[in-house]
C-alpha cells in the first residue's frame, strides 16, 4: 500500500509539473473550423490501442469525435489500411464521407516497455546495485531490478479540405509501467492539442 501511494505521489507531480510537449502549429490557422475529428491507428511498436487513449481524452476534452467502426468500414472498403499514410485526396475524401473537419494520426516512435532484470553474482560475493534502478526482490545469488517503460509518441492533425497539417507535437515519458508512459504521453499531447483552440465562453 505504502509502494502505490508513493507511485500515485509521484504520477501526480509528472502531470502537474511535466514537461510541454514539442509542438508545431501551422501559422494563422483558424482552428475555430474544427468541429469533428476522425482519429486513426497509430502506427510503431506498442501503437496497439493509442488511438484509443487519444479518443478517450479527446472526448474528455469536448472534442466531436468520428464512431471508430465507420471510419475502419470505409478505409476497408477504399482499401487504404488503417495507417497514417494518407494521400490529401484520400483526406478529403474521408472528410467528405465521414463528415469530418480533420483527421489526427501519428506514431509511436519510441517504445521500450517495463521489465524485470535479473542479475546473478556468486554465492559469497558482495553484489553491486545498480543506481538508478528499482530492487524489486534480492536472493543469496541474485538481485532483480525494475526497469521503466519508455514511451515516445508523435502526432499530427491533418485539415480534411487542404490537406495541410495544422498541428503537430512529439512527447516522451519514463514511468513505472508500460501503461502509465503510455496514458501520460497521450495526456499531454492531447492537452496540447486543446490548447490551440479558441477557449469556450
């Protein structure tokens, strides 16, 4: 129990004080025309269910979002996949048929999940921690270390009718599980997100 409040201790200061992601926006645009987003897969290792988190936060956020079914229907049907390589024809003719104003895509660009580590020395010898890394048990021969996952995700928003990216922004983060990094980098990258359009009265 003592273990899990120093980690929820911990979360909590990385999401109040973290670092901005690195973000790009395209200059002078109206992002006031957004009203619906279509979200695809993310492509990379570990990109299994990122769209997902991003849909999740972006619905927090007040975001219009495409049903995912239909979106993965019709890139079926036009036979385009499910990955962020998308022509500005394509986009538009998704815009056109889903009823969307953008498209967010991205990668998981970095991805090293959380994983144990054993060391074995010899019975007798005095064993030497590494710094830096979490013992999670220790034995007569053997010390086994936590090592912490690390994410790295980036991520563009395309304007369905130009085809133009508008937004884009890249983030890392090391935590003590693979999900936590995973829901921390979508976290900020989506508040970065949000924090380009017009504030609601």
């Amino acid at each position: 129990m003592k273990k899990y409040s120093v980690f929820l201790c911990i979360a909590l200061v990385f999401l109040i004080s973290g670092c901005a992601p690195d973000m790009a926006v395209k200059p002078g645009y109206d992002f006031s025309r957004i009203r619906r987003i279509a979200v695809l897969n993310f492509e990379g290792s570990g990109a299994d269910g990122v769209a997902d988190l991003f849909i999740m936060e972006l619905l927090k956020a007040g975001f219009d979002i495409a049903e995912r079914s239909h979106l993965e229907n019709l890139l079926k049907e036009q036979d385009m996949g499910l990955s962020g390589r998308l022509d500005p024809s394509t986009v538009k003719n998704i815009g056109k048929m889903l009823g969307v104003d953008a498209i967010l895509m991205g990668s998981v660009i970095g991805y090293a999940p959380a994983q144990k580590r054993v060391v074995y020395f010899a019975l007798g010898d005095t064993p030497v921690i590494t710094p830096g890394l979490l013992v999670v048990e220790r034995g007569i021969n053997y010390i086994v270390y936590q090592v912490d996952a690390e994410v790295s995700i980036s991520a563009r928003m395309v304007d369905v009718e130009t085809g133009s990216v508008v937004w884009a922004a890249r983030d890392s983060y090391r935590g003590f599980t693979t999900e936590n990094a995973l829901l921390t980098v979508v976290f900020f990258l989506s508040d970065s997100l949000k924090s380009v359009f017009p504030k609601k009265k």
